[in-house]
C-alpha cells in the first residue's frame, strides 16, 4: 500500500471520529436541555402548588386563584368570610351613623323651635330663669337654660357683687395640692359664666405657682376674673368683707350682693386645720358657715371645696335664698347629705 492510500484512510478514520464528537456533544446538549427543564417545570409546579395551597392573589389583583390543598382551602374560605364581615360591618356603621345624624338634627331643630316658642311668649318678663316650667325633664330645661348662659358674649353679661378666692396659702400646698387648687377655681369659673347675673369674681394673693398652672390653661388670658398678688384689704373696704369658714359661729341666712364673700384657697388635706378663720379673726373682718346643719344631715365634717362652696352661694343668689334646694343640688354623695325635717339646727358649731 501505498503512502497516498494510507494518507486517504487516516482522514477518513478522522472524519468519523469527528462525527461521533459531534453527536455525542448534541447528545449531552439534548440531555442536559432535558434536565433543566424538568428542573424549571417542577419548581413553577412548586410555585404553583404554594399558590394554590394559600389562595393569593396574582400581580393585576384579580380573583384569589382557587386552592387544591385542603389547608389552602380553609385559609381561603376563612378569608372570603372576613371580608364579607368587613363590608358588612362598614355597611352598618354608615347606617348607624346616618341615624345619629338624623336623630340629633332632629332634637337640635325641636329644640330650636321650644326655644323660639319661650322667646316669643316670654317677652316681656324674666328671660331664661331656672324655674320649673311646667315641662317633661325640667333638669333638662335648668342644664339647657345653664350651658347657653355659659355661652353669651362678654358685652351680654352683667355683673353684680363680687366673690374673692383668697389663694394666700401657695407656700402651705404640694405641687399636687396647687393643680387641685387650679382646678377647682376653673369649676367655679364655669359656673359663674353659667349664672343669670354672675359675680365679679377676684383671685387675690396669686402666687407665681399658681400663675404658672393658670397659664397652661387654653383661653385663661381672656377669662373675666380680677387678679391681684395682693391682700383683699387692699381692694375691699372691712366691713363689706365676709370671710367663709366652718369653724365660724356665725351662720349665713342669706346671700347679699353688697357683701364680698371670700373663699379660702387651699385645699391642705386637713393639716391647717381652722386656718381660714384664724386668717379672717387676725384681719379683723366677719366670718360665716354655710347653713348646712340646719337642712341636712351629715356623715361627715362640713369641709367642702372651693367650687362646690362658689356653687352653692351662686345658685342661693339666685333661687331666693333657698338653701335646701342649693345644698341638695350641690353636696357630694359621699357625704351621704340627707334632708332634715322642717328647719332643725343640727350644725356642730
């Protein structure tokens, strides 16, 4: 044989090897495209799968894909239930809200309507007085008289005699005694807007304590009260002053609007026991207690606050001098208050 025939048959022998490299490439190419996409069909099965089994919803929001597995199931008919209940919850509040709309515009306008009729046929007498009407709820009507009182303008209101809360007791209180104290003059505030014909009302010996809490108080700058750092001798004549305390042995029989009534500050948790009074004997002027004794009966001392004290000789000034009626109104439960018959003097004084 010769060199060119065995220079034939060594090429050919290199172009079958050739081949089988070529198939055998595409083979493993063919396998391995197999595999990978058995991989990807089983982890989108996967995918598909946790869908099912948790009812979610797809990118665009439609409706939840409906679940295969039972667990996937109950989720989702738990949250189908949920928001039924959502909307029907919303659905309720709208209606209930609409009802309270309409009742309250309804009362308002009724209301509106009794008080035109009242105007109308009260011309002429006594406007708005906190008596007995003659109508259904007549602590309604007092409450409703009281509040739109406590709404007239400045230039409406007039005033007449004066009341002094003597705050000269700052450096004998706590810090929690001093908020008390605050808060009881913004009662007695309220409810002198709230009277007919209001005091002229004076705090006297203002400490800057007490100014400081009366300054964190929204509209304090505009409240029609007569401040002063000093002593009420200095504002008042003597005799016209009457200071109450309830170590006095003198009572008060009727509430006059030449005197200067004045309420003591403090509130000491009965450490300064007979202080006021002592204060009031040192300053030379009249002392009074409240007739409580003579129309009820206590189940404990007569010590009151300063509201409920300014309250009860507000509404004395203007209910004719009826302490019964004031005291009933005003005295606490937990002093268990009864009503004594006919006018017997049961005072401890």
């Amino acid at each position: 044989m010769d060199d060119r025939t065995t220079t034939t048959l060594l090429s050919e022998d290199n172009e079958q090897n050739n081949n089988n490299k070529e198939v055998k490439g595409d083979n493993n190419g063919d396998q391995s495209d197999i595999v990978e996409g058995e991989d990807s069909g089983s982890e989108s099965d996967d995918e598909g799968e946790e869908d099912n089994k948790e009812g979610v919803t797809n990118e665009n929001n439609a409706e939840p894909k409906m679940p295969t597995t039972k667990k996937g199931m109950k989720k989702y008919l738990k949250r189908m239930r949920m928001e039924e209940l959502n909307k029907e919850r919303k659905i309720y509040q709208r209606q209930k809200k609409r009802q309270r709309n309409k009742r309250l515009k309804a009362e308002i306008s009724n209301f509106e309507k009794e008080q035109e009729e009242k105007e109308q046929k009260g011309k002429g007498g006594e406007a708005d007085a906190p008596k007995d009407t003659g109508v259904a709820d007549p602590l309604l009507e007092e409450k409703t008289i009281r509040f739109r009182r406590s709404k007239r303008k400045d230039e409406e209101i007039k005033y007449e005699g004066a009341v002094v809360i003597d705050l000269d007791f700052e450096k004998l209180m706590t810090e929690k005694e001093i908020r008390s104290v605050v808060s009881q003059l913004t009662f007695s505030y309220a409810e002198n807007r709230r009277m007919e014909l209001p005091f002229n009302l004076h705090f006297t010996g203002l400490g800057d304590a007490v100014r400081a809490k009366f300054a964190k108080i929204a509209g304090y700058a505009h409240w029609k009260v007569t401040e002063s750092s000093e002593s009420y001798l200095s504002l008042f004549p003597k005799e016209k002053l009457v200071y109450l305390t309830s170590e006095s042995p003198h009572v008060l029989q009727s509430i006059s609007r030449d005197d200067v009534y004045i309420i003591g500050g403090i509130v000491d948790r009965n450490r300064y026991k007979g202080l006021t009074y002592e204060k009031a004997q040192k300053d030379g002027i009249r002392t009074a207690q409240l007739p409580i004794g003579e129309y009820l009966k206590m189940s404990s001392r007569k010590v009151l606050t300063v509201n409920q004290v300014f309250e009860i000789i507000a509404r004395v000034a203007e209910n004719g001098n009826d302490w019964l009626a004031a005291l009933e109104k005003v005295m606490p439960q937990r002093k268990q208050a009864t009503a004594l018959d006919g006018n017997n003097s049961e005072s401890d004084h």
